[in-house]
C-alpha cells in the first residue's frame, strides 16, 4: 500500500472542492426573560437567566 496518491488533483479541483468550506449564518434567538439576542442553549449575558431562572447574578 502506497501513502502516495495515485492521481494528481488539479487546483481547480482541490479549490472548488474547498470553496463549500465556510462559516454559517449565525442562529440567534430571543431571551425568554429579558428578550435580548443570545445563542440557543447559552446564559443571557445581558440578565443572566438561562430558561426563566437566574442562574449568574449581572452587576449593572
């Protein structure tokens, strides 16, 4: 067994098959005690509740 590829790939195939590489829209949704933006599944930075309890006391 070789560790050598046995054909050459081209740029052009190496570069479009890496052009599907990229970063997504990020998923936002709204806090359900503050109504802030906040990633699904993460403590409110601005209230600090996670799903209707506080969970980090936020100093103003």
């Amino acid at each position: 067994m070789s560790i050598c590829p046995k054909n050459h790939s081209s740029k052009a195939r190496r570069d479009s098959r890496r052009a599907n590489w990229k970063m997504g829209k990020m998923n936002l949704v709204k806090c359900s005690k503050c109504g802030e933006l906040v990633m699904p599944h993460r403590v409110c930075k601005a209230c600090g509740s996670y799903n209707k309890r506080e969970i980090v006391k936020v100093e103003d």
